[in-house]
C-alpha cells in the first residue's frame, strides 16, 4: 500500500501505527515529532488504512466538512496546504480554533456545510481535496453542493453513515441511494465499507463529472 508523502507507519510500544508529523492535539501518543493518527477515532485514519487513494499528499488545498474538535484535520493540515475547516457547532468550534493557533494553514470556519454560499467568499476556488464527515442527512447533496470547491481533477474522499440518513433502512440500501445521488455528479472511483474501524460506513472516493 502505498501512504502519502507526510503520512508514514511509525513505531509505537512495538507497533507500526500511521502518524504525521505536527504539534499533539488530543493527547494522542507522539514520537520524535510524529503523531499517532488511530484509524478507529478518525474515518479519514481508517480510509488510509484500508488503503483507498485519497489524493492526500503533502502541499494538498483542502477543504474539510464536519471537522468537529479537529482530531482528523489537524492531520490533514498536517500534510497539506490550506486546510479549511467548516463545522456548525460552536463548542467543538471552540477546541478547533486552539488547534489552528498551532497551525497557521488551518483555517477554522463556523457555518453548515449545507449552505456552502455562507462560506464561499472565504474558501478558495479549485481545491484538490473535499473530505466530509458530517453526521448529518442528506451526506451525499452536501457533497454535491461543495462540488463547486474542488478543481476538475480533484478527489471526494466521503464518509456516510448510514444511520445519520435513515435508522430503520439496511446500510446497504442507504448506501446505494447515497451513490446514485452522487452520481449526478461525481464519478465514483472507490468505496470501502469502514469495518472494523467504524461500523455502518462507506468510504467513497471520487471525482467531478
Ligand atoms: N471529522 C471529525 C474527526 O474525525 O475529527 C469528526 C466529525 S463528527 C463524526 C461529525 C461532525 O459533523 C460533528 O461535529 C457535527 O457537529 C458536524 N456536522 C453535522 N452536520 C453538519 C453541517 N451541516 N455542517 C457542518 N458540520 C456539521
């Protein structure tokens, strides 16, 4: 498998753990500089290490949805360029803007990712890489909305939760209903169930149409 530059496997108590290298955010074990990034309290974590092509690399313009206390996209900014970091609650809001302190290309932003107008003034145009982990309804219409953010050849790496679109429905039949929504829009390149990290979630990677 083959890791983003600035994304590495590093020694920890005797076991190789992904890690990139930053100031520790959330208490996570740190050596030499490099930061355990644990792939069950991150979806992004878990998508690298199932192996999917994110189209993280180092130097990346980012743009990150649901990035609640900062815990996956301090990682992110960690590799990359321009991270902005939109969540809509403001007490996780708060522990994100002490991240950013620490990290000049980390742009923390209050506002729904399901009114992308709100912050379209700030975020720039033709970014690279969308990731979305907002536990919300309707994950693959936020996806669709954002589209206007990513260059042509840009990547999606997208987590859904199936509960968060319907509790009652099979995961399975939550997911096909996400895909073919996206699809008006994206072309698919991955999915990945994200078991046994996360349970009842699809990764997908994929690209504007
Ligand atoms: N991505 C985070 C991480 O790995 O560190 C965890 C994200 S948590 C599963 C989902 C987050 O999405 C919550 O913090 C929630 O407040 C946020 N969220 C849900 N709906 C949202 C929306 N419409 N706009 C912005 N954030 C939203």
């Amino acid at each position: 498998m083959s890791l983003p530059n600035g994304v590495r496997y590093v020694e920890f108590d005797g076991d190789e753990r992904l890690a990139t290298r930053g100031e520790r955010v959330y208490g996570e074990p740190v050596v030499d500089g490099w930061r355990r990034w644990e792939p069950h309290r991150s979806k992004l974590g878990a998508i690298l290490e199932l192996g999917l092509e994110t189209g993280l690399e180092e130097g990346v313009r980012a743009l990150y949805l649901g990035a609640a206390s900062g815990t996956t996209v301090s990682h992110v900014a960690d590799v990359g360029g321009p991270t902005y970091a939109v969540e809509f609650a403001p007490r996780p809001v708060r522990d994100l803007l002490s991240v950013a302190e620490r990290r000049p290309n980390l742009i923390p932003l209050l506002a729904d990712a399901r009114m992308p107008e709100r912050y379209a003034h700030v975020v720039e145009a033709d970014l690279d890489l969308l990731v979305q982990d907002v536990a919300t309804r309707g994950q693959a219409d936020v996806a669709l909305s954002n589209r206007r953010f990513l260059a042509r050849d840009g990547r999606l790496v997208l987590a859904i939760k199936a509960r968060s679109e319907d509790v009652t429905a099979a995961p399975e039949e939550v997911f096909e209903r996400s895909l073919d929504r996206l699809e008006s829009g994206y072309e698919i390149l991955e999915t990945a169930r994200l078991e046994p990290y996360h349970a009842d979630h699809l990764a997908v990677v994929a690209t504007p149409r």
